[in-house]
C-alpha cells in the first residue's frame, strides 16, 4: 500500500502507549511452529505486514492459522510443500529464518535470496555454512536457494559476527540434529532469548539463550505449548523518541526497560526525565535537549541499529554536535537526504559516519520513507517540525509499526494516513 502519513507538527506528546509484541521476537517464532507438527498459541502477536506475511508462507506450506485477537493458533501437522515462492520471500528478508525450521523438519527446503529493506549487503552466508558445517547441501541456482540433507549433526560454530538472523537459523537447525550443537560469538538480543524460551517449552533442550555462547542438545520431537511474544524495544524507543522531542511526557505500558538501558542512558544524558518500573516507562522532557558527542551502533547491549535513524532526529532537535557511526549496515543513511529537506544540518563524512549539528526547529516538507525504520524517523521528524510534513511510503512504516496513527492520536499528534 503506497499511502502517505499527513502530519502538522508542533503538538506537544502527552498520554500513555502500550507497546506492541516484538516484530523481531515474533517473525522468527513463527518460523520455529514449523518444526513440532502440532499446535503452538502465540500471544501478543504484534498485527503488522511482516507478520502477515510470516503468516502467509505458513498458510502456503499447509499450515493451518486461526486468529484470536492478538493470539495466533497454528497447527503445523499438515504441512505438505517445502518450497517458499519467490513473492513471498521478496516481501520481507525474515523470511530467510524459514530455512533452519524446514531443514531440521523435512530435510529440505527451497526458497530464494529475500527481500526487505535495502540496508546494504546483508549476506546470508554465515547461515549457508553454518548448514553446510551441520551436514546439508546447498545448491544455488540464480537467486534460487536450495538445502537439502540426510540429516543434521551437531557441530561447533564460532561467527565471525554476531548475527541475529544466523544464530535464530542456527538454533532451529540444530533442534532435532543428532548430538549437541554450540554456537559461540552469538547475537545476545531479548528476542534471540525469547526464541529459545519458547523451544524450551515445547521440549527443545537449549543453555545459553541471551548470552554469547548457546548449546543445543537435540531431541527427537517437540511437544505443543503456548508463548507469549515480548514487548517490542524498538516500537518503545522510537515513542520515547517522538516525545522527547516534542517536548513531551509520555507513558508507555508493556515495556521491559532492561532492552533499551544503552538507550534510556543516552536519553537521560541528553536531559530528560526517566521514571521506570517493573512494566512501564515514563520520560518527560521539559528543557532544551543538548547533544552528546558521539553515538555508535553496536550488537546487544549496545545502541542498536534500528534506532539510529530515530536517534538522528533526536540529536538534529538537540543543542551542540553529535557524530554517529553506523557499525551494522552500510546503507542505513537513506533517511538523511529527507531529513536535510526539513533543514536538519547532517553532513556524511563515509556510508557509515555523519555529523548532526542540533538546530532549535525543523520545517515541513514533503519526505518519502526509504525502509522501516527511516520511515519511522521521518514521522519522529514531522512531529515536532513547524508546518505541515508528508511521509510517503507508508507501506515501509507498516511493516514494523502497528496502529501508529491511533496511538499517536490518542497522545496528541496531528497525524492522518491517506491511501
């Protein structure tokens, strides 16, 4: 849907949000349904693009997917095909977490190099060899990806970079794989933890879920069970975002602060004020934001990549200079061209390094969202820009961001999506 967000900004946040399930939790655990052949419940499962899609390749491969609210049931007995078309797997690169659940289960699968957002290279490789490592055989025909084994052996695999996408792969491969696999230098995120915490409930046998190294003895079979999805830390930081710069207090419910602490530690140094709780936030900003002098991306714990868009509006409303590095991907700069037109003052030292030097407004202009998260700063941007300011691409904003127009309404913002 190529619609576009109309927003006057100006309007000062004020309301409480309660935060969505985890759009990065949940697309790999629904992939994980594939493997026990029976019923998983999935709670909290946010209602986006991706997931419907995620949806859609379950229902393609014979799934059978009711829904309740907000509570997915999925029954994976009668899974028959082990092919993902490639209009599918183009919609979203999560799809790419398909491969371990149906190469464990069927000990084939078939899909193609996937889509998404264009952040950079983004190769899959470090999955490829890491099936290659447990026994399967890849066959690779244009952008045709086929895998295929006699079975899976557990072995050890050291990544060269801790990949969120290999070791979700790597996990699900290695369930039902004969003997123990480890995985050392793995991504720590919540949503990586949150995964094994949901394979342990139908019988998988994991140690190590949200650390640096995770073993996987395997079993024979899974059993079926109920999960519930963790809130989304990116959804509660871009919010705690857009009221931070609009000088706002905001509320969010549903939220674990310990997923944002490298975030809340930068919004407190920049001057706002944090309240937390056992399942809530509260910041309120009611002074001039000034700058800290460098933001760097990095892997769990660190600032994590897919705020660095949003935290780029946030240093251009501040006071003084801030310099990012980008240390994840190398095209996550789309955003600043449309954040230049709104008179934000960012210069590119490379494809990773940029200067932000904070002004007191933006203005309105017309901007068009390049991928998720981008598209999300642009919103952040209009919020709190003189004028009126028109997002397009709202396609890109959807895939991550379920009902933003209802809650920023309900907190104040003036805020329309036209088809």
């Amino acid at each position: 849907m190529l619609g576009k967000y109309v927003i006057s900004g100006g309007k000062r946040l004020k309301g409480t949000v309660k935060i969505n399930g985890s759009k990065n939790a949940a697309l790999p655990i629904l992939a994980a349904t594939v493997l026990n052949g029976s019923v998983n419940v999935l709670e909290n499962c946010p209602q986006i693009s991706d997931t419907k899609t995620a949806v859609d390749i379950l229902r393609h491969l014979g799934c059978l997917v009711n829904k309740e609210n907000k509570t997915l049931i999925i029954n994976s007995a009668s899974m028959t095909k082990t092919e993902i078309p490639r209009e599918l797997v183009k919609k979203m690169r999560s799809s790419i977490i398909f491969m371990g659940p149906m190469l464990a289960r069927f000990k084939k699968v078939t899909l193609y190099y996937p889509g998404g957002c264009e952040l950079g290279k983004r190769p899959i490789d470090l999955h490829l060899s890491a099936f290659k490592k447990m026994g399967a055989q890849i066959e690779e025909i244009g952008d045709k990806i086929i895998c295929s084994c006699e079975k899976l052996n557990g072995c050890e695999v050291n990544l060269t970079f801790p990949s969120v996408g290999a070791t979700q792969n790597i996990i699900l491969a290695a369930v039902f794989a004969d003997g123990e696999t480890v995985i050392k230098n793995c991504a720590m995120e919540p949503e990586i933890a949150d995964l094994c915490d949901f394979l342990g409930k139908h019988g998988a046998v994991i140690e190590g879920g949200g650390t640096s190294r995770i073993k996987i003895t395997g079993v024979k079979k899974l059993t079926p069970s109920r999960h519930k999805i963790i809130p989304d830390r990116i959804e509660a930081g871009t919010y705690l975002i857009m009221a931070a710069v609009s000088g706002g207090k905001i509320t969010l419910e549903n939220v674990d602060f310990r997923h944002i602490s490298s975030l809340l530690d930068i919004l407190s140094e920049m001057g706002c004020e944090i309240q937390k709780n056992s399942h809530s936030i509260t910041l309120e900003m009611s002074k001039q934001l000034l700058n800290i002098p460098s933001i760097k991306t990095l892997p769990y714990p660190g600032i994590p990549t897919d705020m660095q868009p949003q935290l780029t509006v946030l240093c251009a409303a501040a006071k003084g200079v801030c310099e990012f590095e980008e240390t994840i991907f190398e095209n996550r700069t789309a955003h600043i061209p449309e954040l230049i037109k709104m008179g934000a003052d960012i210069k590119q030292k490379s494809d990773r390094e940029f200067i932000v030097r904070g002004r007191n407004s933006l203005k309105g202009a017309e901007v068009y969202a390049r991928d998720l998260r981008g598209g999300a700063a642009l919103i952040t941007a209009a919020l709190s820009a003189s004028g009126t300011t028109i997002v397009n691409n709202s396609s890109h904003i959807e895939r991550g961001y379920e009902n933003i127009v209802e809650n920023l309404l309900k907190i104040g913002a003036d805020i329309t999506l036209k088809i």
